[in-house]
C-alpha cells in the first residue's frame, strides 16, 4: 500500500515526504510559544521555556530548529508573513483609514518581538540580507496597498509612501526603552495617521 504522503519521481525513486499534521502542529505551536517567550525574555530566553510553552519535549524543538538562530528567524518571518496576510484582509474594511491605522498598531506587536529578538537576529542575519530585503518587500507591498486605498478614496494625503510609513513606526517605537512603552508608542502612531488624514474627524475611522 502506498503511504498518500510518499511522491515518486519519474525514475522511481521516492522525494522527500510532505511533513505530518502533527509534525506542522508542533511547529507552528514552538513558533508561537517562541513569539511570547522572546517578546518577554529577550535573545536569552531559554529554549526549554519555549518547549515547556508549547507543551513539546524539547528534541522536538531540536529537530524543527536545529539552531537558536534558526527559531528566531522563523519567528521574525512568521511575524512579517502574518503581517502582509492581515494587510490583505483589512483590504476588504469598508473603511480604508480604519484599515490603516489596525496595520500600523499590529506593527506594535511585531516590533515587540524584534526588540526581544534584536541581538539574536543580528546574528542570524549575519553576512546575508535576504532577511531584510524579505522583510521590506512584503512588508513595502503590505502598507502600500492600504494606503493606495485611502488615498483613492481621497481620505489621506497622496504625498506619503510606504517607507514613510515604516520608518515612523519604527522611528516611534524605539524612542521608548522602557518595559510599558507599548501605549506609548500606540498614541503616537495613532496622532501619525490623523497627522495623514485630509479631514478633521479622523479619528472617525477607529474601530
């Protein structure tokens, strides 16, 4: 009998198998449980903890990530991914402005692992930029389409780009060094996007 997992090649040989449900649950389970764990540890958070977290014996960490480096990087780009898939759905939000401004306090939460992750990261990404330049593409593509979509429906300014965009969230979240600089940051990026607005009830557009 033929495993459904087993693929042949056309000289017969078996490829490689397609990784169990079970095999891609524990993974993205270590995933998150990493996510929480380095947002609150730090690049020095034990990997046990992450294991315990994610109720997985710590060899089965291992064997998806063989390296601490590679977890974290596996973090970074999940976070970037769900971020362009969020940009996506707000895509459909009857309210272009709203749309905006729920990507941009997502960002909070994204760049909250990055800080955790920071040290690490830089290691990870050592000699190679295909993690940048990973990040920036999707993440560029990601807040462009919503603000191409408020801009056409005239209710921010035309004149501001997607790096713009970026770099203020950034710019924003690192002037805070502090443990609760979260709200902080939010209220800034919220006067950031009425600063966008081309009407004076801007705030009209949060949820």
């Amino acid at each position: 009998m033929v495993d459904a997992n087993d693929v042949r090649t056309t000289g017969g040989q078996r490829a490689e198998r397609k990784p169990r449900a079970d095999a891609l649950r524990n993974r993205e389970r270590v995933l998150a449980a990493a996510r929480a764990v380095f947002s609150a540890g730090g690049p020095r958070a034990s990997l046990e903890e992450v294991a315990a977290k994610a109720g997985v014996g710590i060899g089965t960490l291992y064997r998806h990530f063989p390296a601490r480096e590679a977890l974290f990087e596996a973090v970074y780009r999940r976070e970037v991914d769900q971020l362009a898939e969020l940009a996506e759905t707000l895509l459909h939000d009857p309210s272009p402005v709203r749309a905006l401004r729920h990507w941009v306090h997502a960002n909070i939460e994204f760049v909250a692992v990055k800080k955790g992750m920071a040290a690490a990261l830089a290691l990870a990404a050592h000699g190679s930029s295909a993690l940048s330049a990973y990040t920036m593409d999707r993440l560029t593509k990601a807040v462009g389409d919503l603000l191409d979509r408020a801009v056409a429906a005239g209710e921010i300014r035309a004149d501001i780009l997607p790096i713009d965009v970026l770099r203020a969230i950034v710019g924003i979240c690192y002037v805070y060094d502090k443990p609760d600089w979260q709200p902080g940051a939010l209220r800034l990026v919220d006067v950031f996007i009425d600063g966008l607005c081309r009407t004076p009830d801007a705030r009209s557009g949060s949820a």
